[in-house]
C-alpha cells in the first residue's frame, strides 16, 4: 500500500467508526501538510462509507449510525473541497434523485442520496413528491447518468412507471440508468416497469451506481478509440 | 393448464400457466394470507410444495428472503411462485387461529343522558319510526319496545359490533371478528392501493359488508331480537375503513395531499346491511386522512376537550394516531408505524390468537415469564408480546442504546439470559422461549415503529408548546393497547420517560364512543362542531421531523 493509501485508511476507519470530529482533523492535516491527492477521496472517505453501509446491512449499525458516518464523511469532503479538480469530481458521474410523486416520506431517499453523494458522486436531490416531468427536465439540465427513484407506500409505487414512460416518449431511455428503491420495491415490480435496477439498501444502491457508471466511461472510452 | 390441489382445504383450481398460487388460491376461494397483496415483503403467505416438480413452477424474487430451511423444506411464496405444471400445495388453515383472537370490545366512557336519534311512536294500530325527528317508515302493530341499534368499530384487524337496546341505553350483547380485508391486504395503506381498483374495492367492501351481516346473524341469534327492529348502526374506524365500508375509492388517501372523499358527520341509508328497511348508518365526523372517527370516537368517549389539564391520547396500532389536549384546545397528528405492532415483518410475529406470546418479563436472576394465548406453547409472538420483550432485553441490556443484540461475551446481563443469545443462518438471535425467537431486523423494525410513534409525540407537544413534564394524563387507546403495560412503553423510549406514572390504559374507546353516538343524538352536532376546532398537525411536511425521528430510533 502507498504512503497516502495507508493514511487515507485511518480516515476511511475514522468515518466508519462515527468519528466526526476525528475524520475532520485527518483532513485538515492532509491539507495543511499539502500532501493531498484524489486518492483521498476515493480510498478514505468513498472507502469509509463503504465499510458503514456494508455494516448497516450486516445489521451491526442503523439509521442514527449511518447518518453520523454521512456526517463524518461530509465534514472531511468539505475540507478537501476547495483542493478537488472539479473534472475529477464530476468524472464519477452525477444522479437525479427524489421521492416520486405522490409521497411524501423521504427520510430513506435521503440517507441513499447522502451515501451516494458521499461516494463522490454528485447528487441532485429533488425532494419528495416529484412528479415524473420534473425528472425528466432534471435529469436533462444535470445531464445525469443515473435516475433514483424512491418510494415508501404501495400507492405511490406506480408513479415510478411514470417517470419511464416519459422518458420512452421522449426517446431518452436510453440515456439513463433507472434506478428504483423503496420499502414495498422488489426486483421483480422493478423489471416489471422496465427499470434498469433495483437497490434495497443504500449500500447496495451507491454499488450499482458505480458499476453503471464505471460500465458506461468505459464504454465511451472503446468508443472515442 | 395446469391444476393446483390444495390438499388441508381438499380443493382443486385450474389457472391459467403464470398465474401466481395466491391468485390460484383466491380463484378456489382459499384464503392464503397475505397480509403485503402479494408484493413479496412480508412472507406471510409462505405455503410447502408437495413432490414438485422443478418444470412445474417458477420463483420470482421477492423482496423478503426464505432461510435456507424453509427453502430445504420446500417453502415458497404464494404470491412470488407462478404455477406453470400441476401442484400440489400445502396452505395452512389460518381460520382456527383467527377465531381464537384476542379482541378488546369495552372501551372508558362517560355519563351522558338517554337521547337517541331513532324514535318510534304508537298510534292508531301503526308505529311511526323518527330519524333525527324525521319520519322515515311505518310497522303494524305496537314495536315501540323493539328499537336497537349497533355500536361497530371497525378496526383495521379487527371488528367489535354491540347490539345495543336504544331504549335502556344497555349493551345487551357483544361480537368480535377478525375484519376479512386483512386477509387480502394487511396494512391500511395496502388496503388503499388495493382499493383503488373497481375490483379490489368491490372485494374488499363484499367481504365487510358480509361480515357485518354475519355478525348481525349472530347477535340477533343470541339475543332473539330480530333484525328488522336494528335500525341504526354507527361505523367508527378510521379514515379509510370509513371509505371501504361505504365502498368509496379510497384512493386520494394514498397520494399526497392525502385528501378524503367523504368527511363523515353525516346519515346514509343502510342498503347492504340486513336490518330495518329505513335504517340508516350514522359516520362520525372525520378528523383527517390519517385521524379517522375512530379518534373523534375517542375524543368523545374520553371527554378531552372538557379536561383541565394536558391529556396526550393515543391509539396505537399501524398508524399512531394521537390527540393533545390542552385545556380545551386540542391538536392531533398521526405517524406511519407500520405493521410491526401488529406482528407483521416480525419474523415470529402473529396475531393475537391462540399460541400468541403476550406477556414477557425478566426476573433478578435472569429467569423470564411469559404468559401464552390459549392453553399451548408459544408458536409466535403478538404486538404486546414483542413490545414487552423489546422493552424487558433493553432494561437488561441484552439489547444496547443502538438496538444492536449484545453478544454474550460482551454484555453484562444475567448468565440465564446468555445461553438464550444463539445463532440461526449465521446471525444472532434472541430466544424468548425453546422455539420463538427475536432477530436483528425484528430489533430495527420495532425501533422505526416506537420511533414513530416517538416522533410523533414529540412534534405535537412541539406544535401546542406542551413540555414532557406538563402532560398530567396519557390515555392509551386501541384493543391493542390495552394489553401493554406502561414499563414496556418507557423503557424502550416509545413516550418519555416524563411520563411515568401518568400512561392509563383506556381501551376501545371507538367502541365506547360509537355507542355515545348511538345513544345521545347531542353528541353528534357536538362532535362535529368540535372536530373542524381540533387542529391537523401534517409532519410529513416539517423539515424538523426527520431529525426527531432520527434521534427517537435509539432506545
């Protein structure tokens, strides 16, 4: 392991271990030692909140632990802010996120957007009770990779199809991955409406936006070759 | 195509290839329970394949997990399993447990003077029936001693109705019933999206409209009064059991604004139910969409607005549904709990029938008491069960601050308890008796519903500016409440720990507040001046909550 992959761990160690005030020293001492690099990003706090939602879904932490983690982790990446290229940054991908239209409940979207935002990516939260147009136009404007779309309640669910509909119809399908989550989601309602992928955690959820997201560079890369 | 045999209820069904079992099963009339409608979540609707064959069925993946026992043992999901072959399956037969549940009928009242809105009088060999004063229909012969009138609360489990004589004021006799929608789909917001189709409502509103009937059958068998001389009937439930009785769309319900089609403080013909003629079914006014006229019930059953003081009531149950009053001003506000409390998405979690786990305490030494429905052994674990048991593990610190299982090697509870800590499919688990056991994700389900209901508390005693220490009063309310004792509720932070000492269990007070409704026609115009007062605190909308509930996760 590298000089900065070694430190970087304590870092991803200290976000995984709810220290905030701790995570927040590592990185005002990376920065005042000049010494940082975008490795940073990828192999402290990206690899910090890997291990917290990994240990989310293996039941050891909950929502109030997780968030804290998210709280770590934002307070580091507020410190490297002002170092980061903005191409390498956005470079990982960007995400239209929101609860669909007709509900209101959003406090899991939220914590699936910070953990994705915290994953390095950038994250366009549209709140709750989004209709389908808003994120269409969203995701336009943002020029998003991916559409995450939430949903707590049974009645709600269908308005994910929506959102789908309204892209075929303007013949954007193709131009995002869509993504959907939510207590009553399942992988099958997800093919069903024609959904590229379904999450039923925040972990899982920033792991499919990064294997889509790498998948596609990498195909935009075989193809300017 | 294919048939499907299901051997307990001895029934055959021919489907279509793809359709799912629980389609096959309602198609025979077989109810499989599925407590989710068949959206794969809650594992309920679990049956065995006899002797399949692999070609003869196809599994789709559903978002709850089958251990790898059950899988062993052939278990599959009803509504998740397309039938492509012939099957043979094996459902149980939930209606034996179900006719043993635990209902609460009795609700706290109040004393109010004998006025009720059906009147009869005599004259000239005929006797005139009055509604509200209004002349409605004619009967030979002297029936003024025949007047009665039914009290039902309509819950989303279950029912309660009571034959009540309009002339004594007395009770003369009491029916409780499993309410058949549950069947189908659990959770009242299930129930709205299965509602919202012309099909799923005719369903859902057949099956209450049969078992009111049913239920009048029978009080009328017991008693001998007949039923053409039941002339009114008072439906107190919440907002959308109001809707699915009166075959409403429900819909609005389910989509924010969270609107309603009807607001209740009104008469209507009795139609389906089979009592007088010109009977009619009185609606208590409704609150909002999420605080339904089983709590305006309440509200009158419990007097609160004429209360000196601050009285916190609440009715626990999917939905937290709660009313502070203050001196005469009164707010109320409703949480989504979920279904946990009423034994679903627990994994040993049922209903309060026989077998039922309902009691749970830990003594000095580490050795528990329990106390079973019925004469068994516990084969599962109901609402008040599951909350005695969370709260007893938290106070013992088998269960830490953050909701975690303590390994035993870590935790510093009593050595009897350790050799309960055990493993099942590689994770922890909590023995509560030899074959009932509590999980991780049962842990984290309870917190999201205490959290809730937490939550909830505490934003309505923000919106009135009520401090914790200031509640003089807090009325638990529901037939699920009333089983629950108040060191389970504070321990693990559902209310305040400021509130010990105050928690009084008040019942079905849906109930007790339907027959006030029946029996003093004042009430009505009362209530319903009253309720348009009470005022809708909407927290889905305040950016404040997230962090409330956040911080009432914790125990």
């Amino acid at each position: 392991m590298t000089q900065t992959g070694n430190q970087a761990d304590h870092l991803a160690q200290a976000i995984a271990a709810m220290e905030v005030e701790e995570a927040a020293a590592i990185a005002a001492a990376v920065v005042t030692t000049g010494c940082f690099t975008m490795d940073w990003i990828e192999k402290g706090i990206t690899a910090g909140m890997g291990q917290a939602s990994r240990l989310y879904e293996e039941g050891e932490y909950f929502i109030p632990e997780l968030l804290v983690c998210a709280e770590a982790a934002e307070a580091a990446t507020r410190i490297f802010r002002p170092l980061m290229d903005d191409s390498a940054a956005a470079g990982k991908g960007r995400v239209v996120i929101g609860s669909v239209q007709g509900d209101t409940h959003d406090i899991g979207k939220n914590i699936v957007a910070l953990v994705i935002r915290s994953a390095g990516y950038e994250v366009m939260d549209l709140g709750r009770d989004v209709p389908a147009r808003a994120f269409v136009e969203a995701a336009e404007t943002f020029q998003a990779d991916v559409i995450a779309l939430a949903a707590l309640m049974t009645t709600s669910m269908p308005h994910m199809e929506d959102v789908i509909h309204l892209l075929q119809a303007q013949q954007l399908r193709e131009q995002y991955f869509v993504l959907v989550g939510g207590k009553p989601v399942s992988a099958a309602f997800a093919r069903r409406i024609g959904a590229d992928g379904y999450a039923a955690s925040a972990g899982t959820a920033v792991r499919w936006v990064e294997k889509v997201t790498r998948d596609k560079q990498e195909i935009s890369r075989q193809e300017k070759k | 195509m294919p048939e499907v045999y299901f051997q307990q209820q001895e029934q055959r069904v021919v489907v279509p290839s793809g359709t799912t079992i629980l389609a096959a099963a309602r198609r025979a009339g077989i109810i499989v329970e599925s407590p989710c409608d068949g959206i794969g979540t809650c594992g309920k609707c679990m049956v065995r394949l006899v002797d399949a064959a692999p070609e003869h069925y196809r599994c789709e993946e559903a978002h709850y997990q089958l251990s790898t026992d059950q899988l062993a043992e052939s278990m599959v999901l009803a509504c998740h399993t397309q039938v492509l072959g012939d099957l043979t399956v094996l459902a149980a037969d939930t209606e034996k447990q179900n006719r043993s549940l635990k209902i609460v009928s009795g609700g706290a009242g109040f004393e109010y003077p004998l006025d009720p809105w059906i009147t009869k009088k005599f004259a000239a060999g005929r006797t005139k029936v009055f509604a509200g004063d209004q002349f409605v229909g004619e009967e030979d012969g002297d029936t003024t001693e025949k007047l009665y009138g039914l009290a039902i609360d309509i819950g989303t489990t279950t029912l309660v109705a009571a034959l009540i004589d309009l002339r004594s004021g007395k009770e003369l006799a009491s029916l409780s019933a499993l309410n058949p929608q549950s069947l189908h789909a659990q959770d009242v917001i299930t129930r709205i999206h299965m509602a919202s189709k012309p099909e799923g409502l005719k369903l859902l509103h057949d099956a209450i409209c049969a078992a009111f009937n049913h239920m009048i059958g029978e009080l009328c068998q017991d008693t001998g009064v007949a039923a053409e001389h039941i002339y009114e009937v008072i439906y107190s439930g919440n907002t959308t059991m109001l809707h699915l009785a009166c075959n409403v769309n429900p819909e609005l319900l389910g989509q924010f604004p969270y609107t309603t089609v009807m607001k209740g403080g009104n008469t209507l013909p009795a139609g389906e139910l089979m009592i007088s003629p010109f009977g009619d079914i009185y609606l208590p006014p409704i609150i909002s969409a999420y605080v339904g006229p089983d709590i305006t019930s309440g509200v009158l059953a419990g007097q609160l607005e004429k209360k000196p003081g601050t009285t916190l009531f609440i009715d626990i149950g999917t939905n937290g549904e709660m009313i502070l009053a203050q001196d005469g001003r009164l707010a109320g506000t409703s949480t989504a709990a979920g279904p946990a409390f009423e034994g679903m998405n627990i994994t040993c979690g049922m209903r309060a029938g026989d077998g039922a786990l309902e009691f749970y305490q830990i003594e000095e030494d580490g050795s528990t008491k329990t106390h079973v429905l019925g004469d068994g052994e516990a084969v599962g674990i109901c609402g008040s069960g599951l909350l005695d048991i969370i709260g007893e593990l938290v106070r013992v610190g088998v269960i830490g601050k953050t909701g975690r299982l303590i390994q035993p090697a870590k935790g510093k509870y009593p050595d009897a308890l350790k050799a309960s800590m055990k493993e099942k499919d590689g994770k922890p688990v909590f023995y509560v008796t030899n074959n009932v056991y509590i999980t991780q994700a049962d842990i984290r389900q309870v917190q999201l519903a205490k959290g809730a209901v937490r939550a909830g508390v505490e934003m309505l005693m923000a919106a009135l500016g009520v401090a914790p220490e200031k509640v003089d009063c807090v009325q638990i309310a529901g037939s699920f409440g009333y089983h629950l004792q108040e060191s389970s509720l504070l321990n693990q932070g559902m209310l305040p720990a400021a509130f010990r000492g105050k928690v009084e269990f008040v019942g079905n007070t849906s109930q007790s507040g339907a027959k006030a409704f029946l029996t003093n026609r004042g009430t009505r115009s009362y209530m319903e001046r009253l309720v348009k007062d009470i005022r809708d605190v909407e927290l889905s909308q305040d950016p404040k909550f997230q962090d409330v509930f956040v911080r009432a996760l914790g125990f």
